[in-house]
C-alpha cells in the first residue's frame, strides 16, 4: 500500500478502498468468495517525553461487515474493550511506555468490496477521555526525534541487458522487513518473455536461491522432509493375541 505522510488512516483506508474494488484480474484479488479479501498494514511512530500509560483504540464507526481490526503497541496486541457491543473487542491496547519513540500498527483485514472507515484515538484528560491522533503527532517535521525511524523506500536498480535486478534492502532500517518478492509479467513485445532462472542472496552474500538440494530428486529418497503447514498421518494394525 501507499505510505503517506500527514495523511489521516481514514483518508488512506479510503484511497485503499477504491484502489481494491477497481483492481484488474491479474492482481489475484477476486471480485467475492475467499479469494477476494487483502490485508493492509498502517504503521506510525510516535515520541512520548516523559514514562506514562497510554491508551489507543480504533473506532470502526459501526462499519464491520466484512472488515476485521487488530491493533498493537510496540508489538503488544489489543485486548478486549469492555462495551455492550461485541464487535469492538480486540481493538484497544493500554501499555506503560517509557520516554522515547514508540509504534503504533493498525491491520485491517478487509473484504475488496468492503469500504473500510475508521478513527485511531487516544487518552486525552479531558472527556470523554479519548479522541482522534492527530496526523501531526506522527510527523517527523514536527518531531525530530522521529527522523532516526524513518521509511525509506527500497531501491530496486536494473542491468542495461535487463537480465539483473538488484534490490536493497538497507539493513540499517528497522522499520523494513522483506515478505514477498513477486515478479509480475504485464506486457511485453514480439516474443513472450521467459524466466530461465532465479537466483537470491541475503544481506550476507549467502545464496538462497536456488536451494542446494534438488527438491524434485528429493522425492526419490526415503527421508520425509515437510515444511510448516504440512500434515502427517501414521495408521497402525495391531494383531491381536
């Protein structure tokens, strides 16, 4: 998704959700059934002066259906939030934070025709006691004390030939963290293009593509190799005496 800064989650959420509902085909989002729901994360970091118990709490303004919230505080979720209404539960977080730069993620698990709208609020002393974060709050103009945790974008940086793409991902960036790598085929002129051959090395030089193993001759062997996710069942016969 699009980071920007200064711009509210609502207003984000919005352009997400448009964005989604007018994707093509090829972007592997279905139009209805499980196919058709996406994750969206919106990080923001924050400089509090002084230890004190915060509180954050997302308010999904009554629009729920097909539209899940999850909220965490330097990486501790939500708990519940005592209210008549079941839905809101799960999406307030309360720490004690000591001074110093702090984040906040929102993740909204959303259904693509689904119009996610919702305010991230704080404590404030006044009543009602809680109200809207202020995008300035999050704004490295107006706190400089920010400017060390700041995105950066990667860069990816192409051959002359095309034939090699670098991507760096500066490893002294904490808030970037590398999931999916997908290469996407669009367009392209005459003959169709062919991928021969994908090579990865980590941060270290270390290759990890291709693997060392032939994971097809692995099949031929006796030793079972499983992966996360994977399911295993044994069935035995005994006879009786």
């Amino acid at each position: 998704m699009r980071r920007a800064e200064g711009d509210g989650a609502a207003v984000v959420l919005g352009q997400l959700g448009r964005e989604c509902r007018g994707l093509r085909p090829e972007a592997g989002i279905g139009a209805q059934g499980a196919d058709s729901w996406y994750v969206a994360h919106l990080r923001g970091v924050f400089f509090i002066p002084k230890r004190q118990v915060r509180t954050f709490r997302i308010d999904p303004k009554d629009r729920l259906t097909n539209i899940r919230y999850f909220l965490t505080l330097d990486g501790h979720g939500a708990k519940e939030v005592q209210t008549r209404r079941e839905q809101t539960k799960g999406i307030e977080v309360s720490e004690s934070l000591a001074k110093g730069v702090h984040q906040l993620d929102v993740y909204v698990h959303a259904q693509r025709a689904a119009a996610p709208a919702f305010d991230v609020m704080m404590d404030v002393p006044e009543p009602p006691y809680m109200a809207v974060c202020q995008a300035d709050m999050f704004s490295r103009t107006n706190h400089a004390e920010l400017a060390a945790v700041a995105f950066r974008p990667t860069e990816i940086k192409a051959e002359e030939n095309g034939t090699r793409f670098t991507v760096d991902f500066q490893t002294n960036n904490a808030s970037l963290n590398a999931r999916v790598l997908r290469l996407w085929l669009l367009d392209f002129e005459t003959d169709a293009p062919a991928i021969r051959k994908v090579s990865l090395l980590d941060a270290a030089g270390q290759p990890v593509l291709p693997t060392r193993e032939d994971l097809m001759e692995l099949r031929k062997n006796q030793i079972l190799e499983i992966i996360p996710g994977d399911k295993v069942s044994m069935c035995t016969k005994t006879r009786a005496m």
